[in-house]
C-alpha cells in the first residue's frame, strides 16, 4: 500500500469539493431537458410585440451569459396584472433552439432553487431575469430561439454576445 502526504491538500479538498457537486447538479438539471422535443400540442404564438398584449412585459435582451453556459432573459415589466403568469413559480419557462428543437430549463439547485426572479407583485417600469441553462454552450450568439411561457411563445428571438 502506498500513501501520499497531503501537505495542505485535505483542506482545498474541502473548499472544492462542494462547487463541483453545485456544478455537477446545474449542468444535470440543464442537460435533463435539452434533448426532448416540442410538446405535440399547438401553443398560441406572441412575438416581442405580441409579449405586451400577452404577457404584459418588454423584452429587453436575451444574452449569452456565465461564458455561454447560461442564457440570461431579461424583460421589462409593462402590466403588473399580466405579468403575474411569468411570475408564477408553477409555470415553469424554458427555451427552444429553433434550429434544432432543442429544449433548454432554468437550472435549479437544492441551496438556490430556481435562477429566476418570482416575485407576488411585479412592478411596472421594473427589469426582471430569468437565466436559462445552456450546456455544452449548445446555443450561441446569433442563434434564433422561442422562449415558451405557460401557453404563450415568444418566437425568433436572436441571442446576443
């Protein structure tokens, strides 16, 4: 049997050894969804424009974030009211690469929960986020995707650097 003087190592083991697992359980609840295609049921169809009517936000951008790990959507609240869907902690939101039919969730770890800001009372003129995971960097800068949700897409949008 041979052993092998730490020097130190036990303790960094230590520190290190917990961000992998967080690691590890973000990028298993990102990849559980990426391979499973649309659902077979038609979803009612709300462009950037559409998103007011509908949803009661503005997007503002969807980017690549965290080194193309992640996607971070961000949308202005327009009608508190209306925006109380996206809002919601059942409805879970998730992005579809329109190329490929890919579908990408928003990560969630026991500590954390869900990336995503919930709140009970948007406010009007408020920016809020949600963060898509993006495995592999599956999706990338220029790449049309549909964010879906609940029952409502808002379809083609470009995914910026």
């Amino acid at each position: 049997m041979i052993f092998f003087p730490l020097n130190g190592w036990n303790s960094r083991l230590k520190l290190f050894v917990p961000w992998l697992l967080v690691l590890a359980c973000l990028l298993a609840v990102g990849c559980a969804g990426a391979d499973k295609q649309l659902p077979a049921q038609p979803v009612p169809a709300a462009g950037t424009a559409g998103a007011e009517e509908q949803l009661g936000i503005k997007v503002e951008a969807l980017r690549w974030s965290a080194d193309g790990y992640m996607l971070d959507f961000r949308y202005r609240v327009v009608d508190p009211e209306k925006a109380l869907l996206i809002m919601d902690r059942s409805v879970k939101p998730y992005v579809i690469d329109e190329a490929s039919g890919a579908r990408f969730l928003i990560p969630s770890s026991p500590k954390v929960g869900p990336m995503r800001q919930t709140t009970r009372r948007p406010e009007a003129g408020r920016m809020y986020w949600l963060l898509f995971a993006n495995p592999a960097k599956y999706i990338k800068p220029g790449n049309q995707v549909t964010v879906v949700v609940g029952d409502y897409r808002l379809e083609h949008l470009v995914v910026e650097q």
